[in-house]
C-alpha cells in the first residue's frame, strides 16, 4: 500500500524488551572479522568466555538478535515488499560501554519520511536503556525503499560529509570471507537477499549479497583495531551511508582522515573500485 505519511510519521513503534549474553556478543564479533588470528590475544578479548570487550556497532543487532525469520517492512502507515528495500544510513551514538550481557528495553520512532520521486526513505530513531533506566545507547537509521515514493511527503536535505582536500593519513584493507553473509545472519538478520540466490535475482542481484550492517561492523572492528588501540569505548559515535553493494569474499579499501576529535573514512570495494560506504564519521570518546 502507499506510505500514508498522516499515519506514519512520528509513529512511535512498539517497545521491545530483549537480553543478550557474552556468547552473543563473541559471535557478533566472530561475523565482523575479530579474531581472525587465533594467537592474537588482543583480537581474542572480542571472543573471551566471561567479559568480551563489546563493539559499539553490537547495539545494531542486540534486540533481534535471536530472530530466525526474515523482518517485514510493516509499521504504521507503512508496509513494503522486502525485495525493494535497502538500507540507507545507520548510526549508533554509545553513550556508555556496552556491557557484554545484560536486558534492556527499545523504543523506537518514525523520525522522518523522505520522498525522492522514485523511492522513499524511511528514518527511523531509538533509545535503549537498561533495567536501571540508564541510556545505553541511541541510534539513527534509514531504509531506502524502491518505488514507494510519490506520497506527497519532502525530498529531504543532503547530508554528504565534506572530506578534506589532502591525501588520506591512513589506509587500512579490511577483508570479507566468502560466507560471512551466512555467519552474520546468524545475528537475527535473516533476510534471505544475503543467503538466497533465487531471492537476491528477484530483488536485481546476480548473487547474494553482504549485509550492510556487516560491512558496518567490520569497518569499526578494524577502526578500533588499527587506530584505536583496540579500545572499544574510544568510538562514541559512528554513522555511515551505505553507498553500494559488498559480496562476501571481497575486501573493503578504506581512507580514512584523523581531524584531531573525528575519523572521516571512506571504503571503497578493491575488486571493483566500487563504493561500499560513505559519510563515514567516527567521533572519538
């Protein structure tokens, strides 16, 4: 049906109350490359048995983490063919360490309906506090929905993020496994576009592709790893446009320029030099 913006926008979505466990977290880190290297003893602190150090980027998958069905793009005044959708944006603000087990509560809103003629974009904001009512982290995020725009609703401003005008001062190679797409939905995101041939054709795929918030992940992963001395609790802010497809087994590029208190990155795909993400902003805690 079309977006019925009267409907959706500002809806507030129903809460969601979930927990998770140091296992959970282990493998999360397993699905965005941490402890490749089994003598690493550095990378195994994202695996260890009793308190893992926990990437901020785990906040992207902690409340369906235990789904075991494909998500449905049905919210009030909204409801869209999962085959259109993509996502758009994503950002995670910590606002203190993630523990590596814990229960917590979602609430999450409709922020803002963007129409772009030929697609929508649907944003979307949370909050997640813990059984104290502390604020363990918020997040902003976008879906890009083909051919569901048209509803009447404003484009939307731009919001590219000016790189500087000299070379980058590092860059870093960060590669994919040709199934990570299948261990990383092991993460509650069970979208068959990431696990089924048939599925990724219909939706104008020749193949499965990578989850965005994979390559989300493992781009903070390697951000913390190489230029954050591994602290996980360096990053208090990380936001991304996904600007193009990864396939799993491909290594993502990145450049990435150090402003004193941010990280502006791009990644790029080394195979063919094709964009991965952009408006790559990592604030510095």
């Amino acid at each position: 049906m079309p977006i019925d913006q009267s409907v959706a926008l500002g809806a507030e979505l129903p809460e969601v109350a979930f927990s998770w466990t140091a296992s959970d977290v282990a493998l999360y880190h397993l699905a965005v490359g941490a402890a490749a290297d089994p003598m690493d003893t550095e990378g195994l602190k994202y695996v260890d048995d009793a308190k893992p150090k926990v990437l901020p980027t785990f906040a992207t998958v902690a409340a369906g983490f235990h789904a075991t069905e494909a998500p449905k793009v049905s919210f009030p005044g909204i409801d869209i063919d999962l085959a259109k959708v993509v996502h758009g944006s994503q950002q995670v603000t910590a606002h203190r360490p993630l523990p590596p087990s814990g229960t917590a509560t979602t609430r999450t809103r409709i922020a803002d309906l963007q129409d772009k003629g030929s697609a929508a974009v649907i944003v979307q904001e949370s909050e997640t506090v813990d059984e104290q009512g502390n604020t363990l982290w918020t997040a902003r995020s976008s879906i890009f929905a083909k051919g569901e725009g048209g509803f009447g609703g404003e484009r939307g401003a731009s919001s590219k993020v000016e790189l500087p005008d000299r070379s980058p001062d590092h860059r870093i190679a960060v590669p994919t496994r040709p199934n990570q797409a299948l261990l990383y939905r092991l993460c509650g995101d069970r979208n068959p576009l990431h696990s089924d041939p048939a599925f990724a054709k219909k939706a104008g795929f020749d193949r499965p592709i990578l989850h965005g918030l994979c390559s989300y992940g493992s781009v903070a992963r390697a951000v913390v790893d190489e230029l954050l001395g591994g602290d996980v609790t360096a990053m208090a802010d990380y936001s991304a446009s996904f600007a193009g497809i990864v396939l799993p087994g491909e290594t993502l590029n990145l450049d990435v320029w150090d402003s004193g208190d941010r990280l502006l990155l791009t990644a790029t795909v080394a195979e063919r030099d094709a964009p991965a993400l952009g408006n790559v902003v990592v604030v510095k805690k």
